[in-house]
C-alpha cells in the first residue's frame, strides 16, 4: 500500500508538472494572443486615419469638381448669350 501511495504522489507530481507546463504555455499564448491583438488594433488605427484622410480628399476633389462645373456651366451660358446676341443684333 505504501508503494501505490508513492506512485499515487508520482503521477500526481507529474500531472501538477503538466499542468503547470500548460499553464505557462497558456500564459506565452494569452502574451502572444494580446501582442497581436494589439498590433490588429494599431493596424486598424491606421486604416481608420488613412480611410478618413482619403474621404476628406474625395470631399475637397467633388468640392472642386462642382466649381469648375459651375464655372464651365457659366462659361457656356455666357458664350450663348454672346453668340445668340450677335446673330440676333446682326
């Protein structure tokens, strides 16, 4: 009985061993799990900036864009008139 007690102890050593083993295993992938959770949330930082910055320039290109077509669109409205003005005057 004295010796099933002592491979009792053994096996219980052994498994305590593992489980710290996986514990400590656990712990560098929990580490490496927040590393990249970390660096996911930097990259999509990142992309948040980058895609604000992108919207703000697509703002400022239709901005110009409805300028230079209200400019054009005066542009032919007074070429009409000069050109209408002309045939109807002559």
């Amino acid at each position: 009985r004295g010796e099933g007690g002592h491979y009792a102890s053994i096996l219980l050593e052994s498994k305590w061993r593992g489980s710290t083993e996986e514990r400590s295993n656990s712990n560098e992938r929990r580490t490496t799990n927040n590393e990249q959770t970390e660096n996911a949330m930097v990259d999509l930082d990142e992309a948040r900036q980058e895609y604000a910055e992108r919207q703000q320039e697509l703002v400022r290109m239709r901005e110009r864009w409805i300028e230079e077509m209200r400019e054009y669109s005066e542009y032919l409205r007074d070429r009409a008139e000069r050109d209408g003005g002309g045939e109807a005057g002559g």
